[in-house]
C-alpha cells in the first residue's frame, strides 16, 4: 500500500484530471492498492486525507449525486483554482521541474509540481500516473450513466457495455461486455481508434456481483485484449522444477524421461510471455502454437539482425 503522501500525490492528481466527480469508492478503485482494505479502514484513511486537502488550501468539491447514485457525494478539484496559472512557465521551465522531480522522486516535489500545472502524465514518482486521454471522460461517464459505447479498436468495430475503468501500471482499461464477442472484454484506452461514439443511458446493466479488480488478470502474461491464449513451453531438467513450483502442478502438461517438462503457459500478452521465456535462456524452447512460434523467433530474429 502506498505511503499517505503518495496517495495524496495521486489523489489530488486523479481528481484533477476527472470531468464528472468521483465517489469515494470510484476513487478507491482507481487508486487500487493504495487504500487500505476494509469498509472502515478505507473510509477512515479518506476522511484523513479529504481533512488533509482542506487544510492545505487544496479546491476539493463535493456534491450530492441523484439517479442511480441518489444520495452519495462525489467529489472532483477545480483546476482553475488550484493551479498557480499565472506563472507562465515557458515549457523548457515546466521540462526543468519535471526533471528535477525526477531526480529527488520524492512524492512531495511531485505534489509542488502538480501545482504548478506541470505535465502528470510523464512524472515517473506518481504511482497513478494519470495519462491524459481524450477518451477517458466520456467512458467515465458511459458507464456511470450505463451507456453503450462503441470504437475501433485493432482495425474492427467494438460495441462494448462499459462496467468499469481500472489504472494499471501507467495504463487505463475498460472492461465491459462485448456486445458483438458475447463476453466480458478489457480493452486498454489508449489503444482505442477513431472517434468513442456513447449511446443512451440506461442501456444496459452491471451485474450486481462484477468486481473489476477480481475480473482483470494479475499475471502480466494473461493480459490482452482477446481471449486469453495460451502456449506450450519444453522446460529442460536443470529449470524443471522451479517452473513446476512457479506454475503450479496443474500446468505440467506432460514430463519427458529426462526430467524436462512440458508446461502450459499464458501468453495473451505476448511482451510478458517473451519476457518470462527468455528469463530461462536456453532452457526453454516455444513448441506451440505456431504463431506464438514464430512470434518469438521473429523477435529472435530481429534481434540479431539489429547486432
């Protein structure tokens, strides 16, 4: 869990960078992991931080929601008040700051930066480095409003029920239902083409027990936005039970009379994959399938060639 001066860092970052006013849960899921868990815990370190804001001068709005939200209060910063705007910093005066945030990576330069409107989205010390998309407010407000929305996305149109956003190392997804692949997807925001078109409210509806942290993968190699996949890996005997314990029993496909294994790996997100394959140097070999092959040895490939 992150420190209270870096979740402050990150709090004030998020409620800057929102169009529609965040409830105290959205906030929490957002900055996943950096609230305690627990109904009190959690509600106990954001009335701290919320006192905090206030008495550093810190613009926090709140308002009372109505609709599907009747009663609960959101809250959002005023960025007109809360950035010293009228310095004027020439962009290679914002690039110095940023560079000597960087340096110290301390979060409370980081949080003097913020104030002097520099750049968030480049700002490495910032946990939730909040990248700015022109996507992401409409897609929050899609799915509060329960809006279908629709997008390119690796060349083909999507149309998707969009149940929840989610920052993940530096990256924001949308999960929802695919209306056209007929199941739940997560598609990452930046990756999104052409124009968000948002449909009516009230399109569909979220399913009372869908938690977005339990439906996004956390293994790196399991990430993607398609299906997951999954390769066969040769494990040599030297590596062969470290993988075992690594993986699991239950991913040994089949073991050879050498003591080599065979084990069945996700590979969805195929950077991850290469990563964690080539941590096994030459004792592991990519049976199938046979794109994945091929995927890898292009890399191979490419790499020698750049040599």
């Amino acid at each position: 869990m992150a420190d209270a001066l870096e979740r402050i860092t990150n709090l004030v970052a998020l409620l800057m960078e929102t169009r529609a006013p965040l409830t105290q849960q959205q906030i929490v899921d957002e900055l996943e992991g950096q609230y305690p868990t627990g109904d009190a815990a959690q509600r106990g370190a954001f009335e701290r931080d919320k006192a905090l804001l206030r008495e550093i001068g810190v613009p926090l709005e709140s308002e009372v929601l109505g609709g599907n939200d009747a009663g609960r209060t959101a809250y959002r910063i005023d960025r007109d008040r809360y950035e010293l705007a009228d310095l004027h910093l020439a962009p290679d005066e914002q690039a110095a700051l940023q560079l000597a945030v960087a340096a110290a990576r301390l979060a409370d330069a980081q949080f003097g930066l913020l104030k002097l409107g520099g750049d968030r989205s480049s700002a490495p010390v910032v946990v939730a480095n909040i990248p700015e998309l022109p996507a992401l407010p409409a897609l929050r407000e899609a799915s509060a409003a329960r809006a279908a929305v629709s997008f390119g996305y690796h060349g083909s149109p999507r149309r998707l029920h969009p149940y929840a956003l989610l920052l993940r190392e530096r990256f924001w997804y949308v999960i929802g239902h695919d209306v056209d692949r007929g199941e739940v997807r997560t598609y990452r925001v930046d990756r999104m083409e052409g124009e968000l078109a948002v449909g009516e409210a009230g399109a569909f509806e979220r399913p009372a027990d869908f938690d977005p942290r339990a439906t996004f993968p956390t293994d790196p190699k399991m990430l993607g936005d398609e299906p997951a996949a999954r390769a066969e890996v040769l494990v040599d005997e030297p590596r062969a039970a470290a993988i075992e314990r690594e993986l699991g029993a239950a991913a040994v496909v089949r073991r050879l009379p050498d003591g080599a294994v065979v084990v069945e790996v996700p590979c969805t997100n195929l950077d991850a994959f290469r990563s964690w394959l080539f941590g096994l140097g030459e004792h592991a070999e990519v049976l199938g399938p046979a794109g994945v092959r091929s995927a890898v040895v292009e890399w191979l490939q490419a790499m020698a060639g750049a040599r």
